[in-house]
C-alpha cells in the first residue's frame, strides 16, 4: 500500500470536492490536508484527514516544517512541535529539503515509525518539474538510514499526471506528496487512480 497525500494549502474546497474524492476506491492510503479554514467544515468518507501545523488531537495527521511555514519556524520549533504529536498520538507528515534538515528535525526523537517525511526541494514546489530518480533514491536511503528504516519517505514537489510514471518506477519510494495538482479534485482523482 502506497501513502498519497493531497496537501490543498490554504485552497479551499467545495462540498462537490468533498463528495467527489469521498467517492475514491483505492488500496492505498489516501490523507487530506483541507486548507485550516474548511477542517471542521466537511466530512470526507474514505479517506484520512490531517492538519497543516496545527496540533489538534481530533485529527490523526498534521503537516509538519513545509515550505510554507519553514521560514517563519526554526528547525528547534519543527523539532519541539515533533515531540509533542508523538505524545498525543499523532502522526507528523514531516517535509524536508535535505537529509540535513531531517536530522535538525529529528534530534532526540526515538520513535519514527509515526513520522512520514515527505522530501520536497523547495524549487521544484509549485512547479511540473520532479527531482531525478537517481537523487530521490539517494535520499530515500539516507533517510531510511537516520531513521532506522521505521518512517515512510515520500515525495512531493512537482507531482502531476505526467511525471508520475517516472515516481512509479522509483520502488524504495512509500508514496507522494501532491500539492498544487490537488487543487482539482479531477486531477487529484486522476493522480490517485494512476498511483
């Protein structure tokens, strides 16, 4: 099983959107980051729901050190924020831009096997360009190495219809991140079917 999460930023969504991706049959895990706003909003059936940096026990996921906030928390505040969803039960989607960052993250954490960390250079966000193969897997493995093989690493940066066929081919790979392709739930719909 394969983790897709779709990361919808401070994009809203619509009930139709709701009740589309609702629809999804899929062996993987599917996990939706709605916009803060719209978390209490909806209620989606057949998928996971998480947050985006906000700790909050009524949810069984939260977004963790993404791009949009990174500039504005030190990996110290990323790293505190950690410990306190391994307390509450809580699984942390965590994205790093490098092993470097991964391992400020995760200093004097023990317990990996409820992160996800989701590697996203920060110049291939927000754009239909994707890492080469050959360096997610070197980072892949790195990660797997800090984390002692107990967390699923993803992908994300750059997803869409196109480029997926090339992430498929890359086995060590637990899932993808979709950001900007998620604002559409046809094309999120899409990405999950081909996934």
């Amino acid at each position: 099983m394969k983790i897709i999460i779709a990361n919808l930023k401070k994009n809203r969504i619509t009930k139709e959107y709701v009740n589309e991706l609702s629809k999804i049959k899929t062996d993987n895990k599917v996990i939706v980051l709605p916009c803060n706003d719209d978390l209490n909003k909806y209620s989606f059936k057949n998928v996971f729901v998480g947050t985006q940096n906000i700790i909050d026990e009524d949810y069984s996921y939260v977004l963790l050190g993404h791009k949009d906030v990174r500039g504005k928390e030190t990996d110290r505040m990323i790293n505190n924020k950690i410990k306190k969803c391994i307390e509450k039960g809580i699984k942390i989607i965590l994205c790093v831009d490098s092993i470097d960052t991964l391992k400020k993250d995760l200093i004097d954490i023990n317990n990996y096997s409820d992160i996800i960390i989701a590697y996203e250079e920060d110049k291939f966000i927000g754009t239909s360009q994707i890492l080469t193969k050959s360096k997610i897997r070197e980072f892949v493995r790195k990660a797997k190495k800090v984390t002692l093989s107990k967390s699923q690493i993803i992908y994300g940066g750059g997803i869409n219809e196109e480029n997926l066929s090339i992430i498929k081919e890359i086995k060590e790979l637990d899932g993808i991140l979709v950001g900007n392709q998620s604002k559409s739930v046809s094309n999120l719909i899409s990405i999950i079917n081909k996934y």
